[in-house]
C-alpha cells in the first residue's frame, strides 16, 4: 500500500489557521468539543483541540458559551450514533439564539455517505462535515463557514495519508496517547471499523520514537499506544515489529509505564509475549479482545482462532507474565447464536476469569456481513445474556480484586475524586483502579499505596513511604 506521509509544516493548513486567527484577532472565541467511542477518538479530539488552539479558540466547560461545538462521532454500535442524532438535534434552538455559533461534525460515522445525507437533510444548521481521516481540514472548512455563511462544508477521504508534527492539546501532562498506527485489515464480520478506519498504516517507528522522547522530556509518565490491532504493527510498511517497537520504548528514561490497545489474539505473537515479560515499564494489563466462547459463532465472526486456541494463549501469557490482568471484549446475541453458543462464553469466562471486561450486545450495522445474515437474536435474548454476563464479571473482578488486599503497589495518581479533596484516585502497574487519602501534590506521581480494602469492586488503600 502506498502510504502518503505528511509533514504539517509543509502541508499548508497553517495557512487556514492564520486566516482564521486573524478572523477571530481581538475577540475571545471558545470551543466545545463532546467526543463519542474509543481511545482513538479521545486522541483524535486531542488533536483537533490543538488545531482549534492554534486558531485563537478556548475550551470552555459547556456549550451555551461556545462559539464551536464539534461532535467527534462513533458508529461502532448503534447506541452511540442514537445518541449523536439526539445530542445534534437539541443544538437547533441554541443555534437559533446564537446564529454566530458554527457546528461541526467528524469521526467514523461521517466516512458513511448516507449518514452525511441524513445528517443534512435532518439538521440543515450543521456548518461542517468531515471524515475521521480529515482532521487537518478543520482549519479550511471553519475559514470557509465563517466566510460563505448558510452552507455545509464538507471533506471526505484522505484514507492513505498519515500526518506527523500536526498540533495537539493533551488531556493530561503525565500520561499521553500515542498513535502508532491506522486503520484495520481483519474485516471480523460485526464490525464498521475497517470500513471507515481504512485499511491498517503504520506510523514510522523513528516518528513513535521521538515523540515518546519528547513527551519524557516534558515529564511525562505513562504512554499508551494506540491502534485498532496493534498486534500487526509495522506489517504494512516493513517497519519492525510491535514486539520490537515496545523494547526500544521501554529504554527510554523517564517513560515508566507503556501500556497499549488493542490486541488481536490471532496476531499475539510469543515474540510480543516475551517482549512483554522482559520490558517492566510494559503495563501488566493485557486487552485481549475473545468476542465469544463458540467455535461456530468465533467461525462467523471472522476471528480466525477458537476458544481453546484462546485458552492455550490466556495460559501461556498468564506463565510467562505471572503478574498479568487480562481483560476483554465480549459480543453477545450475534446472528444465530444459541443458549448453547452462549454457554461456551460463559465457560470460556469461568476458565479465563477476566480481570475486567467490556462487554456488548450485538449491534446490528448496516454494510457488515453480519448485518444480512437472516437469523439475528431477539432484543430481550440479547438483554438476558448481557446481565448474565455482567452479572458473573462481577463475580470474577470481586475475586481478582481480592488478591490485592494487604499488599504494597506503585499507583499512578491521576485525578481528585469529585466528593473529596482529599481523596485521590489512581491505577496500578496492572490497570486496577485504587482510592486513597492523600493532597493534590501527589497528581502525576507513582506513589506506594498498601491496599486496604474493597468496596462495590473498587480498591481502597493508603499511601505508604517508599
Ligand atoms: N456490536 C456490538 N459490539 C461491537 N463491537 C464491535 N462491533 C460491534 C457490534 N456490531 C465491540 C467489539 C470490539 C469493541 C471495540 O466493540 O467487542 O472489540
Ligand atoms: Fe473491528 Fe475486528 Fe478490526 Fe477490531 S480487529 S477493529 S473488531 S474488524
């Protein structure tokens, strides 16, 4: 595949951006961005913020200040695209009070053209389209819609090209996403992901590199690569593999935690495993998405693995990384699966006994093969397995929580907790979430934290010396 790599500074979007500083010099115009879905979205909104930044924008906490609202959207399961619809539809009368106020919508559900058609046709007040592989071309359409007053903007498709130097506003200064690469290939027969993600791209491991190095640099801690399969990382391009990218960003100081997602189990590699084993700074957190516990349902779901290929790979992970928290992805009532296919999920479940799990009702997406296959699962079935399976989850974090208790870990302390000051809220080298007594000061650090006690699956602790 040929990959187009772009350098922002020679792109010539900074051209728009100093246009629509200039549009905006001397007033105070503010942004608010509400972001739907993944990982990749949170970046991607990152991203567009650092744009909107550059452009002379504030963030702001609710959307009756903005001036820019951009919905950055998810069409993985249809729940989130109901809601997109319902969140853009009640913007119609702030729009009418503020005329000034533009509207954007990007991400995966506008690379769906009949989205985009419905979208115009229901909401005529939205000023900007663009697709999840456009970003860039926020800087043109908000120049144009602040100029041509009353119509839509749009840009679509720039699937092949990956775009390196471009600004961002990060979240936090202690932990940050990395993209390490695009797209996907494995066509699993639920998912709209390839279809509006692209196919797999990977960045350049010298570019990765670099910005771990200078986000070290700026002290921070903890990076967590992102890509929708990072398994296959470097595949598309000849780069090294993921196994090796994690070895060389393990050596760099002051980076003392790498964590990544997401995993494909058929592209998890005993090189990855070992690499996993011998990097500490390696997160002992592993997402391994299983999807179901049926050879049938695994078989039309394009997964290319069976349950005890699963298990041989959860068992051969758990001896050569003692100390890991597998966690998961679970579909339930895909086309045709029986009581029976379901009962297999559920052994699977008691076999493994995940530390945490994402688990979803199949959702039905129209252009997936699945989508057409004739015997899809009623809602209520659907609903009844669902709790079943958030029910015995439950169970198993409980008991995968409990050994924890009495013991000493290093905690990332990430945020103060809403009710008190003074208790903060951080996570282990393993991704369990702890609480604990201690002031601000400690945001950002690894800290010793003895954990005391569990309450409704969550861990408390105190904070111990060195
Ligand atoms: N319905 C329900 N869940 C889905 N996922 C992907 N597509 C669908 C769908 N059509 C889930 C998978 C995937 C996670 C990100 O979303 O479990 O791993
Ligand atoms: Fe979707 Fe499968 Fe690709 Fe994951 S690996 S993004 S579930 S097609």
């Amino acid at each position: 595949m040929n990959i187009r790599r772009v350098d922002f500074a020679g792109s010539g979007v900074s051209d728009y951006i100093e246009k629509v500083r200039l549009l905006n010099a001397g007033e105070t115009k503010r942004y608010y961005i509400i972001t739907y879905g993944c990982q990749m979205n949170v970046h991607d909104s990152e991203h567009l913020a650092g744009l909107l930044l550059q452009m002379g924008y504030i963030s702001c906490d609710n959307k009756e200040d903005a001036d820019f609202i951009l919905f950055n959207t998810c069409c993985v399961r249809e729940n989130a695209e109901l809601r997109v619809y319902g969140n853009v539809g009640a913007l119609r009368e702030l729009k009418e009070r503020h005329p000034g106020l533009k509207i954007a919508i990007c991400g995966c559900m506008m690379q769906q053209q009949a989205v985009v058609e419905s979208i115009k046709k229901r909401f005529e007040f939205v000023d900007i389209i663009f697709g999840s592989h456009n970003a860039q071309a926020l800087p043109g359409l908000l120049y144009r819609a602040l100029t041509e007053n009353g119509r839509c903007m749009e840009a679509h498709d720039d699937e092949y090209s990956i775009m390196e130097g471009a600004p961002i506003k990060r979240d936090s200064s202690f932990s940050a996403w990395i993209t390490v690469m695009y797209g996907c290939n494995n066509f699993c027969s639920y998912c709209i992901v390839p279809y509006v993600r692209g196919r797999e791209r990977s960045r350049r491991s010298a570019d990765i590199l670099t910005e771990a190095k200078q986000l070290a640099g700026q002290g921070c801690k903890e990076i967590t690569l992102l890509g929708q399969n990072v398994n296959s990382y470097g595949k598309d391009c000849g780069e090294i593999s993921f196994a090796e990218l994690l070895r060389r960003l393990n050596d760099i100081d002051g980076i003392e935690r790498i964590g990544f997602m997401t995993s494909h189990p058929k592209d998890c590699s005993d090189e990855l495993i070992s690499a996993i084993a011998d990097c500490k700074k390696v997160s002992r957190q592993l997402h391994l998405p299983v999807q179901s516990g049926s050879d049938r349902i695994l078989k039309l779901m394009n997964r290319r693995y069976t349950h005890d290929d699963y298990l041989h790979l959860a068992d051969k992970i758990k001896t050569a990384v003692p100390d890991i928290a597998l966690s998961t992805d679970i579909i339930v009532g895909f086309p045709t699966e029986t009581e029976e296919d379901f009962m297999q999920t559920v052994q699977l479940y008691n076999q493994v006994r995940f530390a945490s799990a994402f688990m979803f009702a199949y959702s039905r997406r129209a252009g997936t093969p699945a989508a057409d296959m004739k015997e899809q699962v009623p809602q209520e079935v659907k609903k009844d397995r669902l709790s079943r399976l958030i029910e015995l989850q439950t169970r198993c974090t409980t008991e995968f929580h409990k050994r924890y208790i009495g013991n000493v870990y290093p905690v990332l302390a990430e945020s103060v907790s809403k009710r008190s000051s003074r208790v903060i809220s951080g996570r282990t080298h393993c991704g369990r979430m702890v609480s604990f007594e201690a002031d601000s000061s400690v945001i950002g650090k690894i800290v010793n934290v003895k954990i005391t006690q569990l309450k409704a699956n969550t861990l408390y602790g105190v904070l111990v010396q060195p």
